[in-house]
C-alpha cells in the first residue's frame, strides 16, 4: 500500500515546492517593488533620480555581486549610508523575499 501511494506523495511535493518557490519570487518582486525600486530602479541598475543623486551602485556593480545573502539582508535591515532599515517596517520573510529577488537581477 505505501509502495503504490509514495509516488503520488512525490508528485504532491514537488508541486507544493514549484508553487512555494513561484510565490516567493512573486511575493519579493512585489516587495522590491513597492520599497526598494525608487531608489534601486526596477531593474536594480539605479538609474531613477535617487539612485542618481545618491550614487546607488547597480546590481551589476562588482562589489554589490561579491556580497554574500546574509550581508545583503543585513544591510535591509538595519540600512547603511543614506539606505533606510527596513526592520521595522517588512518582516523578515518579506526581507529575505525581496533581497532573493534583487540578486535575481544580478545577471
């Protein structure tokens, strides 16, 4: 009886991981896109006028790729130079969702 039912479980669980990681990416391009996009541009190149005025490096910039996940979402939190901290204001699954999707734009 197991045998027959563990590839249905196998099914279910990929399926439920296919859907949890399309709805992370979507969730964190939201959020990069409602609180980070002004600053860091929608295509994280930081060419908007505060990005301009504040020398924000685009996600292309070498040392932007070099950072580790947990200094990016360090730096979210708690903010750095002129970026704000966002700890207060995202929680920490929305934090690490839109940091997941700015180093998506990394290309």
């Amino acid at each position: 009886m197991i045998n027959s039912i563990r590839p249905y479980l196998v099914v279910v669980l990929a399926v439920t991981v296919v859907i949890s990681v399309c709805l992370a990416q979507k969730s964190g391009e939201a959020t990069y896109t409602s609180k980070c996009a002004v600053c860091h541009g929608a295509d994280g190149m930081a060419r908007t006028s505060i990005g301009i005025a504040w020398k924000v490096k685009p996600v292309t910039d070498a040392s932007v790729g070099k950072m580790e996940l947990a200094e990016m979402l360090e730096v979210t939190r708690n903010g750095k130079g002129k970026m704000q901290s966002f700890k207060d204001k995202l929680s920490d699954a929305e934090l690490r969702a839109s940091v997941n999707y700015f180093r998506s734009l990394i290309k």
